[in-house]
C-alpha cells in the first residue's frame, strides 16, 4: 500500500449559495431574553427562535442584526456580541451568524415583512434553556451549545455571564 498505487482525480461539484442569516438574542436589563413566536410564509406550523433573518447585499452581519432586532422587536442595543458563526451545511454557500444584544432601548413598534406574523415572548435564562431543547425552537445551530452547557458546569457558567445583562 505504497504511495505509487494512488490515483488522483478530479470532479466538479455543485454548490447552492444564499445570504447569510443573522440571529439575535435580545437580552432584556431585568435578564430576560426576548425570544419570538412566530408564523413565516412558507412554512408549516409556527415556532419559536430568535429575532433575525437574512443579510442583505452589500450589508455586513453587524448592520443586518440591528436591523432585524429593530424591525422585529422595535428594539435597539448598545451591544452586539458574536455568540457562534457556522455554516450549516457543507452544500450550501451560507453561515448562520448568532449574535447575543444587550443594553436595550424600545424605539418603535415591529416593522413586520409581508405574511410574517410575530409576537414577542420574553423568558427567563432558564425558560430559554427548556425551550431551546424542544422541536418548535427553530434555531438549530446553538442547540448543541445549550445541551453543552447543560451538561457542562464551566460551560453553563460562562452561558450565563454571557446572557448576564450587566456582563
């Protein structure tokens, strides 16, 4: 099994892209964390997650997550925080970009897209944790982070300081 019996070649393989997705974890000054119930064209069913949705062209992450925590809360925040970035999939062109925001102002009311239903839903950090581990919590990409952290005492500690409004 030598490296003389390797062959090489090559393939090319299609990939779809699409914008990337910005998800916001709105967190309130008394701690509590504004999820979202929500009903979206296109899909069956409501569910819970997060305010978010996707980036715009020529936008970068940081400007399309003060604009869909505006548009879906009708809040702003003094800070913005990188929680996690990946890419979901490895056959499609686009990261999820989860973002935690903190110091937070009411300056309007929501400025919904066409069909979107959306009703504000604040829980406690605790709430969060249970309802992040059910099948209506639509933000798949930070579940594997909230079973860690249940599962992880160092790693709850350091969830916790991040969703700690004074932190």
């Amino acid at each position: 099994m030598g490296a003389k019996n390797v062959r090489w070649s090559t393939a090319t393989f299609e990939k779809l892209k699409r914008p990337d997705t910005v998800v916001v974890f709105p967190v309130l000054d008394d701690g509590r964390i504004i999820l979202t119930e929500q009903e979206q064209p296109g899909r069956t069913g409501g569910f819970i997650g997060a305010a978010g949705g996707r980036v715009d062209p020529g936008e970068d992450t940081l400007a399309a997550a003060k604009r869909e925590l505006l548009e879906e809360t009708g809040y702003t925040a003094e800070n913005f925080i990188l929680w996690d970035a990946q890419q979901p999939t490895t056959k499609i062109d686009w990261a999820v970009f989860s973002l935690v925001a903190k110091g937070l102002k009411k300056v309007s009311d929501l400025e919904l897209d066409a069909g979107e239903r959306i009703k504000l839903k604040p829980v406690t950090f605790d709430e969060f944790l249970d309802i992040a581990t059910t099948m209506y919590f639509a933000e798949k990409e930070i579940v594997i982070k909230i079973m860690e952290a249940k599962l992880d005492p160092k790693k709850m500690e350091s969830l916790r300081a991040l969703f700690n409004p004074r932190a």
